[in-house]
C-alpha cells in the first residue's frame, strides 16, 4: 500500500478532537523531558483507541521523515539531536567543550557537534569523555546541557607523535572528527612518528596528553588495521580463559552414531583464495523423484558453531560481546577463537567435521518445494577458490570434480536463477575495492573486485538456505533472529526524486516501491554515463539492514522471511538462527558427562528473553565492524596515493555539500574535498536537489557522477584523508611531504619506506 495511502486510512479513524502533526511536533519541541509515545498521549488526554490511533500517527509521521527515534523510544524532529542523548567530547574550541552524539545513523549527513555548557564545577569534563546530556537547538547550532558523567568507552586517545619545529611534541589523532592535535606533556619512551595510545589530562584550555603505550610504526604492517582496532573499542584479544574453553570444546566427540552421515557425497566448499575459514560447503544432483521432473536436491552444509560454542559459556559471551568477524586487508578478527574458527569448525577438505544440513528440493522452476534441517557429519571433497571453480567449469582448467560436483551445482544453480529473476531483487552491481600486495607485502594496486558467476552461484544457494531457515522455524513457531531490510523512507524517496528531476527522469512517489521499481529505472539508463552515479544515489536512498526477532521483510532480495543462517563462525546472528533450529527439531547432542561445558546447544532461556536487545547490539556492532573496515581501506587508498600527491588524476564526484565537493579517484577509490573556497573568486550556488554547485556568473557546475581531472594536494595515510585541487590551482610544493598551514614545521605525509602487508575480505553481506 503506497504511503499516501495509508495517511488516508489512518486519519479516517482518528478521533474528533485528536491532535494534529504540527501539534504533535510542537508537544515534541517544546517537551522539556523526553517525549515518547505514552507522554505524548497524556499531554493529549488520550484513552484506548486514541493511543492505537496515536501510533499509527506516529508512523506515518515517521514515513514521511518528520520525526525520528532516539534512545528510551523518545521522538525527535529528524535530523535534529534527541532531547536527552549519551555525547562523546571529541574536542575543545578556546574553552569550550564539543561532543558529538555517540550514535548517529542519519546517512548522508554530518554528526553535529554540540557546544558543551558546564556548569559548577570548571572543567570536571574533558577529551574523550563521556556524557548524559540534555540538549537544545540555539541559534545555528545545538547546546548539551550534561546530566550525568558516564563510565569512559575507552580512557585513551590514538595518535601519532609530530615533532614541532620548535621540538615540541603534539599527538596527531588518527579520528578525523578530531580536527585539533594534543600538546604531549610525557612522552615516556616514545619517540617522534610513533603511533601511541595517550591519556588527556588536564583542564580546558590547557589539556595535554600522557603516552600510555607504544603501537609502533604507524606505516607498519597491521598498524593502519590497529588504528581501527584501537579507535572504535574492537575486542581483538581473547581471555586466556575463553582460549582454554575453545580448546575443551574442540575436543568434544562428533558423535558420527547420531548424526546423518554425508561423507560419501562429493560436497564442495567455494570460498575467497585467502580465506582462513570454511563454514559453508555445498552440493546438488538432479532429483530422482518423479514428482519433480526436472528438479534437483541440493545440501548447503554449514559448521556445527552451536554445537562447539554452548549458551552461557565464556566462549558464548565473548562471541556476543565481539557479534561478528572483522576482516581488514591485512588480518582478521575473529568472532571465536582460531582454534575453533579456523581449525575445528572449519570444514577442510578431507576431515570429518560436524555440520548443520539444509537439505532444499528446487523443482524445474527454480522454487525451492521442500527442505529440512539435519545435524550431519561431512567429509569436503575439496575446498576451491573462486576463480579455480569458474576456471574448471568454462573449461580452462581441468579438476577431478568438474563432473561429480560442479556441472551439478551449476545446473541447480540455472534453476536457482530462475526463481531470482521472477523474484526481482535489487540489482545494484557497484564495484567493490581490493587491497592488492605483493608477496613482501608492498601495496600493488587498489583495485575492483572482480564478479564472477561462481560468486554469485554461492550467493544464491546461501540466499536459498536463508530463506529456508526463517520458514523452517516460522512453521515450528519458533523464536528467528531475522536479517531485516526495510522499503526505503519517504524522505528518502523524496529526496530521490528530487535528484532523478535534475536528469529528466521521472519518478512517481505514488506507486507501491519495489526493488523491480528500481530495477526497471537502472534498465533506462543502460548504457548512459550517467549510471552508476543514478545507481550510487539509489544505493544512498536505501535504509540499512539490522537483524531483529521481528519480521520486516528484506526489501532488497524482495523477500518476505529472511534470516542469516550460513556463516556462524563468523555471525553471532547466525548462531542463534542455528540454536533455535536445534530446539525446534530436536536436534539437540548434549556434552559428554562429567564435563564442564553446557549440556544444551539450543535456544537458552536468556536467549528468549534477550532476543530484541540482542538484536539491536550485533546490529551496531556489525556498523561498527563496516566502518573500521572502511576507514583502513581508505588509510590503505591514501598511503598508496601519497606517492603521487601534486600529479593530475581522473576523478569522480561523489558529494556535493555547500562547502565543496567529494571525489573519488576512478579506480582506486578513497574520498577527497575540493574545498569551494579553492573554487576560484566566484561565488557557487548550492543546489541541493540536484546535489550540485554551480557557478553564479559564469554556471560552470559540479555535480554527483561527474568525470573530471584534479591534482592530489594532500594524502594522509594516518586518518586516510585526501584533498584535491582544481589542475589550475598553484601546485603543492614539497612533492609527497606536505606541511601543516596551521602549524608551520610538522611533516605531514608517507616516508619513502612504507609497507603494508595483507589482504582478506569478508563474505558479501546482504
């Protein structure tokens, strides 16, 4: 039902008397206390049916970009800052205070950064704290009034250490929020270049740094890697307890007698050339069942996970506590110790492994009919990279498996296809950058992954595994931890069409919005230059998945119930879905008598209570595993260009914002500003529908997607900034040692021996 729609239906059974949404907007910015659904109806005096229609209010309010929700269920005017809020204090402006909110998930716009007025007390808080606060909307800008000093996310700064000309000390943070660096009052042992963890001190104005400890070379390997580790509070060190559970859990029997025996099938895992660990194994053959003519069986096994790593146990909460594997060029870290992530739930060719089996039957047109769920123990006939699997089945390469086990799984897979064109799914094909290294560990390239039909192959029978997990344990009534992705906002579509306006597309908001609405608009614009910046703007208006026991739907696979259920070593979202499987089919193997590890493998009571709070923790810890990623593959862009600052390159606009525009280096990737005010006398005007500045007198204009040369001015490897200039801007001096306009004598830039090692990415994520 289209949103207008459903604003009709809505206010047709509101009350006479019931409060409007410019009364219900005013309520919320003039509340001093938080204003939720309950305060909201008792300032309204509204009763039984006026609350129901007070939520459905609420909703569309929130459809239509008007209001948000922050913290304790409390609405806010979107784009604005919750009423009461948890701050960081990232910096100091003279004497005062600048925190931004902890948590800002408002895409496509900057956090904002908040004036923090103290009072009592001058200068209780300082760098780094942490703050319940209070805050309000004055002038052209926000002030936090704190409430309550909070325990510290992490007590330290992360920096490197510049030596002023001077011979003076500063710490140069690796947080590009953080736009001021630190005096360093003890330095300790450590010396000018280090990358260290430092503690502030101090009262503002005069707040220093102490050196706590030392991380090394900052153009080390693995250092940019630690720089994200360190900067977003990543556990990346196991309790020597949890190390020694992980070892009793990896000696647990298999208990082959009752298990389903699948060792003598050719199942094959198809994974990343450098990936550490296999947790999904596949297989298919035509189905002998004359009912399905045409059709195929297939088995997606997966690693056991539940099995080793039991509710409550140490290894349980650790894992719930980390909520996912993070993969950076250079290392990895895992969700579950290598003892069990990368030995014994590995599934490696040749060795028995315990395994959770989705068996699905696929008939002729690709509809998956049938499945169930088994625990079953496997033998991999052979783990294949990607490019050796499509290599054998387009014949340039030969393997003893091409027969038994590949031309089956592609066959099923053509069937597979089938189902996902008829389905539709959102077909956004945009590159994907790879940190290339040679074998010292030098950066090669940044180059685009490349897409091949193996990867998609293995996407598919994932997808299809999902899929039958969430059913599987929605006809058992059971608990599912779902993988949710809803329909784009209305502020978003709005904002959409709006930028689609400035290209003569047009655009109805009226229309129920599917992926196919999206698909059938990237089908126009084949073959234009104008595609994968429409493509990139329609990513943008996308809302961001999250996991929740509460179904949604995925709007992206145009899927009605989907859930995550074929990388448990990896997921902890997966590891329930795996949990709930067990209790709801009554495949339970408890632990060995006698033994110290949990005799239950399924769904514990703290995990049917906790689910929804559950859901909302890995959630953020997968935005927070994205970001770290993210940023040191931009840090690996930036150290690979800082050999090139001051050359011409090709380039892309990415952002336009009213003070210059983004850009990206085509090939490469890594974001860089050109500044407005390095735009030359003229004065821009900034046409935000169409994401574009445009010149006033002479309407030379800069807008998203488009091509254009640039010199690079500056690359910082450290917090993995660019800048860019205009060709006929003055050119750097200094080649790739740039200096500090602020503050004359520290040397900015990549030394001439930099190395970097590494490079492992993790699965697609959908």
């Amino acid at each position: 039902m289209a949103s207008t729609e459903k604003q009709k239906k809505s206010a047709k059974v509101r009350p006479a008397g019931f409060p409007s949404k410019d009364q219900v907007m005013a309520f919320i910015a003039e509340s001093d206390t938080p204003a939720g659904k309950r305060e909201i109806a008792k300032a309204f005096g509204l009763k039984g049916q006026e609350k129901i229609a007070l939520k459905a209010l609420l909703k569309d309010m929130a459809d239509e970009g008007l209001i948000d929700i922050g913290p304790a269920r409390a609405f806010h005017k979107m784009g604005g800052v919750p009423k009461v809020t948890v701050l960081r204090i990232i910096d100091v402006d003279d004497t005062t205070l600048i925190a931004t909110p902890e948590r800002w998930e408002a895409e496509g716009q900057p956090a904002p950064r908040l004036r923090v007025v103290e009072r009592g007390k001058r200068g209780a808080l300082t760098i780094g704290d942490r703050i319940l606060a209070r805050t309000e909307e004055a002038g052209r800008g926000w002030v936090a009034h704190p409430m309550k000093k909070l325990a510290k996310a992490s007590e330290e700064l992360l920096g490197v250490i510049e030596e002023m000309a001077d011979g003076k000390l500063w710490l140069r943070p690796v947080d590009k929020r953080i736009r001021k660096d630190t005096p360093i009052s003890d330095v300790g042992t450590a010396k000018p270049g280090d990358l260290v963890l430092a503690e502030p001190h101090g009262r503002p104005p005069r707040i220093s740094a102490r050196v706590t400890d030392i991380l090394g070379d900052p153009f080390a390997p693995r250092s940019f890697s630690l720089i994200a580790i360190h900067k977003h509070g990543i556990p990346h060190v196991f309790p020597e307890r949890v190390e020694e559970e992980a070892v009793k859990a990896s000696a647990l029997p298999l208990h082959e007698d009752k298990r389903e025996d699948l060792r003598h099938l050719p199942i094959v895992a198809i994974d990343p050339v450098d990936a550490r660990d296999h947790d999904d194994a596949v297989w298919a053959a035509p189905d002998e069942d004359e009912n399905n003519p045409g059709g195929f069986k297939a088995i997606v096994a997966i690693a056991d996970v539940s099995y080793y790593v039991r509710p409550g146990s140490g290894l349980d909460k650790e894992a719930r506590k980390r909520g996912n594997s993070v993969y950076f060029p250079d290392l990895v870290v895992p969700m579950l110790p290598h003892q069990l992530s990368s030995d014994m739930c590995s599934l490696r060719a040749g060795q028995d492994r315990a395994a959770m089996a989705c068996h699905l039957t696929i008939n002729a047109q690709g509809k998956v009919t049938a499945w169930r769920f088994t625990r079953a123990v496997i033998r991999v006939a052979a783990v294949l990279a990607y490019e050796d699997a499509q290599a054998a089945i387009d014949g340039q390469k030969d393997h003893d498996l091409l027969e038994p086990a590949l031309k089956p799984l592609w066959a099923c897979w053509a069937l597979l296809q089938k189902a996902r064109k008829a389905r539709d799914p959102l077909a956004l094909d945009l590159p994907e950058r790879r940190v290339v290294l040679d074998e010292f560990g030098e950066i090669v390239s940044v180059a685009v992954r490349e897409r091949l039909d193996a990867h998609m192959l293995i996407e598919d029978y994932m997808i299809a595994a999902n899929v039958a997990a969430a059913k599987a344990l929605e006809a058992k009534k059971a608990p599912v931890m779902y993988r949710v992705h809803e329909a784009p906002s209305r502020d978003k579509l709005v904002a959409l069409k709006e930028y689609l306006a400035t290209f003569d597309i047009a655009f109805a908001l009226g229309q129920v919005v599917k992926p196919s609405t999206f698909n059938q608009l990237i089908r126009k614009i084949e073959g234009s230059e104008e595609k994968e910046q429409i493509m990139t703007q329609i990513l943008r208006s996308q809302t961001q998945a999250y996991y929740s026991p509460q179904n949604m739907g995925h709007f992206g696979l145009a899927l009605g119930s989907y859930a995550h259920f074929t990388s448990p070593i990896r997921r902890y979202s997966d590891l329930l879905v795996h949990r709930a499987l067990v209790g709801a089919y009554g495949l339970e193997l408890p632990a060995p008598k006698g033994s110290d590890i949990p005799d239950r493998s399924s769904l514990s009571q703290d995990d049917y209570e906790n689910m929804g709070r559950v859901g909302e923790m890995i959630s953020g810890h997968e935005r927070r595993a994205m970001e770290a990623e993210r940023e040191t593959i931009d840090r690996y862009v930036a150290a690979y260009l800082a050999a090139h600052v001051g050359e011409i390159v090709k380039a892309r606009i990415t952002g336009v914002q009213n003070f210059g525009f983004f850009a990206t280096v085509e090939g490469l990737g890594g974001d860089g500003l050109v500044p407005v005010s390095t735009l030359g006398r003229e004065r821009f005007f900034y046409d935000e529908a169409g994401k574009a500045l445009e010149g006033v007198e002479t309407g030379e204009r800069y807008t998203v997607g488009q091509r254009l040369e640039l010199r690079l001015a500056e690359a910082d490897p450290i917090n993995g900034s660019l800048r860019f200039e205009l060709p006929d801007a003055p050119s750097p001096r200094g080649g790739p040692i740039k200096r500090d306009r602020t503050r004359p004598g520290i040397k900015r830039g990549r030394p001439a021996n930099v190395r970097h090692i590494g490079s492992k990415r993790g699965k697609h994520r959908k």
